[in-house]
C-alpha cells in the first residue's frame, strides 16, 4: 500500500530538517514536489526514500 507523508512526517522522516530548508530542496530538484489532496500537501513515501537513497538529500 502507498503511504503518503505529511509535511510533519517529512520532517520527522528527515531528521526535523526545517521548512525553509525543505522547500528549497523541492525547488532545487532534491527533493520530489509535493501533490495536494485538498488544501493539504502531501509527498509520497516511495519517492522521498528514493532521494534519501540517491543521496540528494542529506
């Protein structure tokens, strides 16, 4: 099943790397976009463990 992190479990999932932070990593190609399900975004777990293991994101 796919599993989708909100902005407080990427955080956590990063070791509490701040918002800043994490959006420039987004904009900077490090790290997938997020996708909105209503208001809220969301990153998919795959994807996010996929960048961690390429270490494009320390």
């Amino acid at each position: 099943m796919e599993r989708y992190l909100t902005f407080q479990d990427l955080q956590a999932k990063l070791g509490g790397r701040g918002r800043t932070t994490i959006y420039r990593d987004v904009e900077n190609g490090r790290l997938p976009k997020p996708f909105k399900i209503g208001s809220r975004l969301y990153w998919r777990e795959a994807d996010i463990e996929a960048a961690v293991s390429a270490s494009t994101v320390r």
